[in-house]
C-alpha cells in the first residue's frame, strides 16, 4: 500500500499530504544533502514504504526534545525543510540510512495521521529573491567572516573557502553556513530559529551573528595557543640550559649538591607560588650554593625551602555549588541540627551566587556528643572540599598558632600551615577544636595569635613566623568548636559566627540511635542484623534508663556494650545465635537501670525545691535543699557554691525576711534559729546568675512546711523589688528537664522569646509557665501541708 507523494510531480503551493520524518539532534536544510540514520519504528515503516521510489519526497521536522523517542506533533516544531529522498541504504533488520536533498522550508497546516507513520498536510514557503544594497551588503559581510573562521581552523580541506564563492544568493548562503555550523556552537534551537526566518535579512543577521560569535572564540583561542607556545619555547630554552649547566658541572665534579637545589627549585615552580615569595626562594637558594651540605645552615635552609614547596599556594578544590548536594549530603550525616543545615545551605546558595565570596568562619558551641566536631566533615564532604582538624585544647604556646622563628633549633611553622599542608589545598575546611580550652602562660596567648587567623578582613595576608611571608587565608573555610561560651575571650568571638547547638530531644536520640549508632556499632563489632537485632522498645531503654546526656557520647558506649556480649558469644563458638535486643535482654547485659525517668515518682518533702542549671556538657537539673535548727539567727550556705550563686541565695533570704508579713511569719523568725541551704554533689563547683527562684521557694517551703510539688522545676533570677529576672540556657535546661521526666517548668516571663528555639513535641509533652514577680511562684508550686501548719504560717494560696 502506497502513502507517499508521488515522485512525478513536488508539492504545489498549496496544501499537499506528505509523510514527516522527525529529527532527534539535527535541522536539516533547504540546498543540504545530509545522511541520516533512521532505526525508530515509525520513521522505519516511513522509509521502507518509499524504498524503490525514486525522487520520493517527504516533510523532516526537528524534535524540541532530543530524549522523546517516538514524538508526536505536539513535540515537533511546525516548520520544517521538505526533502528528496536520493538514497535509501539498509544498514541492518531494522535501520536504514537516508540520503536526504533539501529543497525548501514549509509550515504545518493540518495533521493527517500518526499511524502507520507521521503525515500532514503542508504549506510551501516560497524563498524571497528581491535583492538590495542591503541584503548583498549583508552577504557579502558573511562571506567575508566565514572566510576568517575558516583560516582560523587549519584542519579543514583546502577547497571549503571555495564553495562560499559558488553560492551567490544571500539566503542560500545562510542556510548553507548554518546547516554545517558545528553541534557544540550552535544547538538546535539555534538552527531551527534560522529555519524559522523567513525574512532573508533576518537570517542573514542570524547567522552572521553565531559566525561572528565562533570568530571571537578561535581569535581567543589562537591568542592563548600563541601564548603557551612563547611559554612553552621559553621553558624548553630554560631546560636546555640547565642540561648544560648539570653536563658542566658532572664533569667538574660538583653534580651531587646542584641536583638537590635544582630539584628544591622545580618543586618550588611546580607550586606556582607567588612573585615575591618566588624572590625570597631564588635568593635562599642561591645562598644554598655557597654552602656545605654538611651545615646546620645548609639543612635549615633547604627545610625552610621544602616547606614553601609543600603549601599549596595555588591548589583549590571545585566546591560542590549545589544547594540540593549540600542540603542531601547534611541530611545523610546528622539527624536534626536544622539551624547548623540551614547556615551551611545559605553558604552555599552565596557561593553559587557569588564566587568570590570569603570563606565564613563558625562557631559551633555546645555539649559534648552533640556532632560539633564530626559536623566539619559533613561539610566538607556536602562542599566537595578537603577537610583537617587542629585539636586546640590545652594549647598554652602562641607559637602552637604561629610558628616558631627560624633562629630556634627544630623550628616548624604552625598548626594553621601544617594543616594546610596535609590538606592539600588553600581552600579546605579546617576544624579549630575546643577553642575554649586554650591557655595562657609566659609563653603567650594563642588565642590571641588566632584573631588574625579569623579575621576575614586580615587573613587574606597572615603571616607565619616561620615562613615569613604572606599566605592567604581567606579561601579557607574555618569551624569552631567549644563547650563554654564564657572562656572564649571576647575579641576571638566577635570575630565568629556563633551557632547554638544545643542537645538531643529524645526522639532525635531515638532516631540518631536508629540510623547512625546501631549500624556504625554492628559494623564496628563484625556484626549484621542477623546476628544481632535491635528493636525499638530496646533502643528506648537504653535511651531512657541507661543514659542521661545532652549528646550520644554514652548512648553510642551502651550500644557498643550489648554488641559486645554478642560478639563473645560468637567468639565461643555460637554458631546459630540470633539475639533480639529488647528491654528485658539490655537489662541483663548491662545490669540494672541507671536512671530513673520519672522524677515525679520522687518525694521532696517540705525545704526541698527542683531547680534547672545550665553547665558547658549541657542542662541538669539541680536540688536545693533548706533545713533550719536552733540557733542565733546564722545563715549557713553549704554545696562548694561561688559568689554568685551565694549572693542568689542571700537575696532570697532577704527576701522572705521582708516579706514575713504577707507570709504570715514572725517577723523575727529568723532570731532564734539557723537556717541552711545546701546544694547536693559539693565536688562539683557551682556558679550562675539562676537559682534565685529555686532559693526562695525553698526557704518558703521549709518555713510554711508545704512541699513542693515533685513534678515541677524553675529557673530565674529574683531581685529585692520581688522582680524575676530572666535567665540564659533555656532550651538546654528544658530538655534536661525533659529527660528527667518534669512535667512543668517555670521561667522568666521576658525569656519567652526563647521558646522559639525548643522542638515541639517538648513543649507539647510538658507545661510551661512564664512568671514576671515573685508573687507568681508560690501558689504554682507548693502543695497543701501534710498536717496544720503553725498558727503563724499560712496556707500557700495565701501566700504574698
């Protein structure tokens, strides 16, 4: 069954039916012989319908998407190059390659059929032949420029400038240039937009702009190639001398010591490093020349020189500018930490934005176990960049930071460059662990040494004692890590970005457990899932009876320690041994629970309030406990407390002094007994502006003998005038309120703002109240007395 146009006659001007053949890559046309390959089944059934038809005619249309494999009109542009077919060769079974002959441009009218193959009818474009001055001038200015890119392309065949010459109408020679435009300068959508202009000298313009953009390019090219090659000529002179230079001094006698300098002085070419860093090293080894290699000076010259040859002075890593790799690769690494991901992605997003960006030094502070440290690699890894850590702790030397002076016998430059060095490049990410434990000594302040390091505005020069010379610095991404905020010196933490990472809720710790911990834990011991499998309930055991941290440090050691009562028994000999890790099975194998998670199910009895405390390993809760006994009025403070905890609790007594009235207490009731508070755990130093609240309400507990209810915490600080003054910490101390199982806390009514920063389902499994005065506190948290209180005291409703 025939479908094609008959081969006597072409389509007229109207509207004629004709097969179309869809092009994935190419445009064909008008005046082009061009093969193309065909093997789809649509265009095959096309080609095999025409095979033994000579002059057969058909409609080629460019895809708009190269990936369709099977188009329909929709994904066809609707103007396309009607074609001759001149050959038809069967390359296999089913694919063919066609000798097409364009002949001119026509539009798609109205589409025929789909099946067997694509038919539409079409409409003919007929080509413009009027010509004026400013068409043949147009011409003309392509021809000219087509002949200077092709004198600019050596490769070609001779007679191509030839063929310009034998095509004397303007349109005609666009379509030309354009069809035999390589791929890579002019994509689809660029040729069929030639296709498309039917105007000549809006094609003309069109192609005469993408030669003029190709002429740009080899004039640039040949301008770079011109350039290597005087670089090229003017090292191989070099070499060649120095060949002569070695042969001289071979036969001289003198080779051994000028092979080392001479391979000192290509290791330093090789590094690329700076001009005046390059004057400094062809002065040194130029010195080098003049003495033995046996001196000390000789040896402390060519280290000096090797350690120049060793920085990387120009290496750089591509960084990863992809905001979706960082934000993927964070979410792999770390569970939660959504404020420390959201500052990395807006990092990257200005690296993708701006390339010369500076690199941001962060501070990450926080508990121990919480990621800090191993956050540095995650973000090296998410930015593509090479990653080193500098331990800092207990660092008491400024020379540990800048290096040594070369007049010191082992001189080595710092901690900064030695990491730069293993590194491997100047822009990695460096990780400063635990800044807030560096010391000061007589041998300097190394924290002091570090505020040029992290200045973004000086470090682009920082100068190492031992090198002394300028390195930049401001390619480097640097991450802080630190425990306590109040050691840090002020002018070294104005000059970073600080960052709050503060501890685990516990469905974090649950879900950290669950997908970092167990595996890393099995893997580490030689263990699968087989073996050994942990549930959820057990894992919830470990989470709440079996630890009690900000961090995963201990939950991390507990995992391993049922993994390894496994693994002994494995050693044994067990062979069929599947354990399942459920709360009964982490009992054995660890012992009794260590903590209790209810701290309700506690009687404090009267004298006895639960406070929260914030410390550098996170929040805690804390006891303050109140007695009296006779006496002479004394106020005993006893729980290893400094001065300003011992101020709270002076302030608190006064206080409930003058207010004894309101209380209903003797006035004097402090006359003829002691009173003494006391902080349990005295080995353990304890400061901070927090523990008014707790305070007072114990005194006024122990004095109207109503105890405090055993479900509730506070934290906050009291003045004279009854006022509470808001308090630092408050997420950490939440959660550890959390993790001790309060159900209500209490808090300054001005930290309210602070909420915003702790997890939801915190705030949803516990009640929190916000007090502005003293007068707030008492009916919250005491009870009713077990029995009738004295004459003298009255109930806690009525209090103040």
């Amino acid at each position: 069954m025939s479908t094609g146009v008959p081969p006597s006659r072409p389509p007229a001007s109207g509207e004629d039916s004709v097969p179309i053949l869809p092009l994935r890559n190419s445009v064909l046309f008008p005046m082009s012989v061009v093969p193309i390959n065909v093997g789809r089944p649509r265009s095959v059934r096309l080609v095999e319908d025409l095979l033994g038809r000579d002059r057969a005619l058909v409609g080629v249309i460019s895809q708009r998407s190269p990936e369709t494999d099977e188009p329909t009109f929709k994904e066809l542009y609707s103007v396309g190059t009607i074609a001759r077919v001149v050959k038809v060769i069967r390359l296999g079974p089913s694919n063919y390659s066609v000798v097409l002959n364009g002949l001119g441009r026509f539009r798609v009218k109205n589409l025929v059929s789909l099946e067997p193959y694509m038919r539409a009818k079409i409409e003919r474009i007929p080509e413009s032949l009027v010509r004026d001055v400013e068409l043949d001038a147009l011409g003309t200015g392509l021809r000219e420029a087509t002949r200077e890119v092709l004198a600019l392309m050596p490769n070609l065949p001779r007679d191509t400038a030839g063929i310009l010459d034998n095509v004397r109408e303007p349109g005609a020679l666009a379509d030309l240039i354009a069809s035999n435009f390589p791929q890579a300068q002019a994509s689809v959508g660029d040729k069929q937009e030639i296709l498309e202009a039917f105007d000549v000298k809006a094609r003309v313009r069109l192609v005469l702009a993408m030669v003029g953009r190709q002429l740009e390019v080899l004039r640039v090219k040949k301008e770079i190639s011109s350039m290597v090659q005087e670089e090229m000529g003017k090292s191989q002179r070099e070499y060649i001398l120095r060949q002569q230079m070695k042969n001289i001094r071979e036969e001289l006698g003198e080779a051994g010591e000028d092979d080392e300098i001479e391979e000192l002085r290509e290791r330093v070419r090789r590094a690329k490093v700076p001009q005046e860093v390059e004057k400094v090293v062809k002065k040194q080894l130029g010195r080098m020349r003049s003495m033995a290699q046996q001196s000390a000076e000789y040896n402390v010259t060519r280290t000096y020189v090797e350690w120049i040859a060793d920085l990387p002075w120009s290496k750089t890593t591509v960084d990863r500018i992809s905001v979706q790799d960082v934000r993927r690769c964070l979410d792999e690494d770390h569970l939660g930490l959504e404020k420390v991901k959201k500052r990395i992605v807006e990092y990257a997003a200005i690296r993708q934005l701006r390339t010369d960006k500076k690199g941001p030094i962060l501070l990450f502070i926080g508990p121990p176990g919480v990621g800090k440290t191993s956050l540095g690699r995650s973000i090296a890894r998410a930015m593509g960049r090479n990653y080193e850590r500098i331990a800092l702790g207990g660092v008491r030397d400024e020379a540990e930071i800048r290096g040594h002076r070369r007049t010191y016998v082992g001189a080595l430059p710092g901690r900064i460059l030695q990491a730069l060095k293993k590194a491997g490049t100047k822009n990695p990410v460096l990780v400063l662990d635990e800044v807030d434990k560096m010391g000061v000594d007589m041998r300097g302040d190394p924290a002091a040494a570090l505020l040029e390091v992290l200045d973004p505005e000086q470090n682009s020069t920082f100068q190492d004692h031992y090198l002394d010379l300028p390195f930049d610095l401001s390619q480097v991404m640097f991450l802080a890590t630190a425990n306590n905020r109040d050691t840090i010196p002020p002018a070294l933490i104005d000059r970073m970005e600080v960052i709050e990472v503060p501890g685990y809720t516990r469905a974090d710790k649950l879900g950290i457990a669950r997908e970092f911990l167990v595996p890393k834990q099995l893997s580490t011991h030689g263990l699968t899932d087989e073996r050994l499998e942990f549930t959820e309930p057990g894992i919830a055991t470990l989470v709440d009876h079996y630890t009690r941290e900000a961090g995963v440090r201990s939950l991390e050691r507990e995992i391993a320690a049922v993994c390894r009562a496994t693994a002994v028994k494995l050693a044994e000999g067990g062979v069929d041994i599947h354990e399942v890790v459920t709360p009964e099975h982490v009992e054995k194998v660890l012992g009794p629970h260590k903590h209790r998670p209810e701290n309700a199910e506690r009687d404090l009895g009267p004298g006895v309030a639960t406070g929260l405390a914030w410390t550098p390993t996170g929040g805690q809760i804390l006891f303050i406990e109140a007695t009296k006994m006779p006496g002479k009025g004394n106020i005993v403070l006893t729980g290893n407390m400094r001065n300003v905890m011992q101020e709270s609790a002076t302030t608190a007594v006064s206080f409930v002094r003058s207010k004894a009235d309101k209380l209903h207490l003797d006035p004097e009731w402090l006359r003829n007994i002691d009173l003494h508070l006391h902080v349990p755990q005295h080995g353990t130093p304890k400061d901070g502006p927090s523990a008014g609240v707790t305070m007072f309400t114990a005194v006024c507990s122990l004095l109207l003998g109503c105890p405090v209810r055993s479900d509730i915490a506070m934290t906050g600080e009291i003045s004279l005038r009854g006022r509470v003054m808001p308090v630092g910490g408050i997420k950490e101390k939440l959660l550890a309120a959390h993790r001790a199982g309060i159900k209500h806390v209490l808090i300054p009514g001005k930290n309210r703002r602070d909420l915003d920063d702790v997890p939801q389902d915190i705030l949803d499994e516990m009640k929190v109240t916000l007090v502005n005065s003293m007068e707030e506190i008492l009916p919250i948290v005491l009870q009713p007395p077990a029995q009738s209180p004295a004459p003298s005291v009255a109930a806690p409703q009525e209090a103040l």
